[in-house]
C-alpha cells in the first residue's frame, strides 16, 4: 500500500475514496484558503490527479465547501457539521513537543477549531490529544513551532 | 456561415471557456467550475459518462447527483449524436491542427489502418478491467479532453502542470508523424462511451439522392474525412462524430445540391 494522504474532510475511507474520486478538481477550485493540491505522480500512480491536503504547507479551515461540490460521492456531501469531519487524528510527538519538554507551548492548543476539547491541558499543562473528538484538519500541525512539527496528523486508516 | 468555419468557432470558443473558467475561479466567479470530467453550470451538474460510469462500476454504487448529471450529455448524444467530440473536445482541435500541419509539412494523407471500431471496443474494455484490477478509475489518467481541461485547471491554480500533459504532446506527435488522427478514432474512451448513445432518430450524415441532389462521384467527401470514411458507401458510426466536412465537401463540388446531409 501507498502513502496515506490527508483528504479533503467528508472523503470516504481511502479505497472506496479512491475508486470514487473523478479527479475534477472541484474540491480544490472551491477551496478558499487553497488548502487542497493535486496528486502527482511523485505522490504514487493512483493518487494523480486526487486532491491532498498537506497541513504544514496550508491546513484544512473546515469551512466545509467541499463536500457538497463533488459529483462523485467521493467526498460525503450530506457532512455539513465540521464536528462530524473525520480526516485523520493528531499525534503528539512527546520527545520534541515543546511543552512536553518543559517548555511553555500551547501553540496547537490555541488554535484547535474545537477549542479545548480535541486538544486539552493537562494538570503540567502538557497537550493531550482526545482521539474521540479529533477531526484531523491539522491546524496544529501547520502551526507547531518545532520543526519538524511535533505534531503530526495521522490519516484516516494509517496505523 | 459555412460548416467548418462554425465548428471552429465553436472549438475555440470552448477552449477559450476552458481556460476562462479556472481563470475567474481564481478571482472567485464561480458560476461555471469543474473541468471536462465534471462541470457545474449553476446549479446543473454534468459529469463525463465515462468517468461516472467507473466510479458505478468500482463502487458498485451511485449518488442520485451522479446519475442525473450523467444524464445530460447522455441525452445531448442521443439527439445530436457525438458532436462534443467534433464541435467542443479541445484535444480533436488540437488533433485537427496537428493533422493540418502534418498535412502540410510532411504532405502525408492516408491512415496505416483503415477504419473500423474494434480497436476503441478493445481499449475501452482494458481500461475498465484496469480500472477493476487497479481499483480506481483509469480512464481519468488517459482521458485526453479531461488532462487537458485538468491541466489548465492546476496550471492557473497552482502553478504547475502534471506528467499527464505528457499524453497529449505524446499524441500529438504521433499523429504528426505516424498515426493520423489515431486517438479520436481508434482509442479514446470518452469517445467509445458517447458513440454507445444512439438510436435511429439521432444526427446522422446521410447520404440521399433525388432529382435535385445527384452524387457526381467526385469522392471530396471521403477526401475530406478526417477518419477515412466514405460517407457514400455508408458504415459511419460508431466512428463518425459529426464535424460535417464530408457535407461542406460535398456542397462545395455540387454548388450547394449535396445529397449529403445532416438529419434525424
């Protein structure tokens, strides 16, 4: 199997995203923040042409345009409520995470879309990440100051 | 206006629509998006068969939006018959120069083949098994309209171009040098797909003598086919896509009392 790749938020589960996705380009036209590019073939044969998001170049905003403009059914366009995106979950990096260092950091804590739930302090004021609440637009990661990021969005289906 | 000249224009205009509409995306005018595999106009979806058809075929499953925006090019062939090909694909216009150039420089005329649909019955059915094998829709890497509308696409919003612009300039070439016109007659899917749309009501280019319009035997119409068919002896479809120049031949030896026409 090939790389995983962040997906558009609404996408269905990588095969069946896969076999769906027409490669038109409507999700990555709709897009605002331009947050979408499409596949290459240095992104592997069966993703050209398929949308990908890399968080740390532009993240997923959530504003939720997209879905409802793919013909295909790729993307879930009944998926209107940004608490119900499913694109992948954040992981912590604990050995280069500023604040799990010691140092004071709540960069991705600050600016997690759903605030102090997904991504919450713990009593050493450490981020903890609720896998339950996560939608993976990887806000965090575009903005962690460690570099490489300390924490890192893991797509939908990578173990 | 003559024939010819019209669907130039119209092939034109198209590729100029093509290129305007990532263009005023970009600038957030987006009453028409997509590309050549989906297009919304407004609210009116079209999506191209061939690709729709896949994603039924590999999902074993379709959306209702997929389904109705399948229908209208659908319907749109079964009434006029596969004139997205000669009147709007961007690569048949690109073809069509190439093969002018070809004509010109190289001074070749006749085709290594002659014509006949199995070829393009073939591809069409390896696509798919591909497609089935590989687990998503093949035909959307080899789709030449699609790469091309695509590639416009990427090109105004990010920047670049992908490998597959490659396909095109590949068969351009080839057409140039080897193969006349190869891709629209014996290979390209998009096309296979629209020419299974037809019934006996749909345009035709029909040949059909009375006291006014007497065929003079001259052969300018299958002289000007660019797919070596002989619009006399009949036989055209599936491969004929209606661009009309075997009729503005035909009018143009007979001084306008051409027995071949378009019809229903």
């Amino acid at each position: 199997m090939s790389k995983r790749f962040l997906r558009p938020p609404g996408a269905r589960d990588e095969r069946h995203f896969q076999a769906s996705c027409i490669r038109c380009n409507k999700c990555l036209v709709i897009c605002p923040y331009r947050s979408v590019r499409t596949g290459t073939l240095f992104d592997g044969f069966t993703n050209m042409g398929t949308p990908i998001i890399d968080p740390r170049r532009v993240p997923c905003y959530l504003c939720m345009k997209c879905p409802p403009v793919c013909p295909s059914g790729a993307l879930d366009a009944t998926l209107t409520d940004k608490r119900d995106v499913r694109m992948g979950i954040a992981v912590i990096d604990k050995k280069t995470c500023y604040a799990w260092q010691g140092t004071l950091c709540r960069s991705c804590y600050e600016i997690c879309p759903l605030f102090d739930e997904a991504i919450a302090m713990d009593d050493a004021l450490r981020p903890v990440i609720d896998e339950k609440k996560c939608v993976g637009c990887g806000m965090c990661e575009n903005v962690c100051p460690a570099d490489p990021s300390a924490i890192i969005v893991k797509p939908k289906g990578e173990k | 206006m003559k024939l010819p000249l019209m669907r130039r224009i119209a092939q034109t205009a198209f590729l100029c629509l093509l290129v305007a509409i990532p263009i005023l995306n970009e600038r957030e005018i987006s009453f028409i998006t997509g590309t050549l595999y989906s297009m919304s106009i407004g609210p009116v979806d079209i999506t191209d068969p061939l690709s729709g058809m896949q994603v039924i075929m590999l999902t074993l499953s379709a959306t209702r939006a997929l389904v109705v925006s399948m229908l209208i090019p659908i319907l749109i062939t079964f009434v006029l018959g596969r004139t997205f090909c000669s009147w709007l694909c961007p690569q048949n216009l690109f073809s069509e120069i190439s093969d002018i150039l070809s004509r010109k420089v190289l001074r070749q005329r006749r085709a290594l083949v002659p014509p006949t649909p199995i070829p393009r019955w073939g591809i069409l059915a390896l696509v798919i098994v591909g497609s089935l094998v590989l687990g998503f829709p093949l035909a959307s890497l080899i789709s030449a309209p699609g790469i091309i509308s695509l590639q416009i696409s990427t090109a105004v919003f990010e920047g670049t171009v992908g490998l597959e612009t490659g396909l095109v300039a590949f068969i351009l070439l080839a057409e140039f040098f080897v193969l006349r016109r190869f891709w629209c007659k014996y290979v390209c899917g998009v096309g296979t797909v629209l020419g299974f749309f037809r019934c006996g009501k749909t345009l035709k280019v029909t040949f059909r003598e009375d006291h006014e319009r007497k065929c003079i035997r001259c052969g300018a119409c299958s002289r000007a086919c660019q797919f070596d068919l002989d619009p006399v002896k009949g036989k055209l479809y599936p491969l004929c896509h209606n661009c009309g120049d075997c009729i503005a031949a035909c009018a143009k030896s007979t001084n306008g009392k051409n027995p071949l026409q378009l019809r229903f």
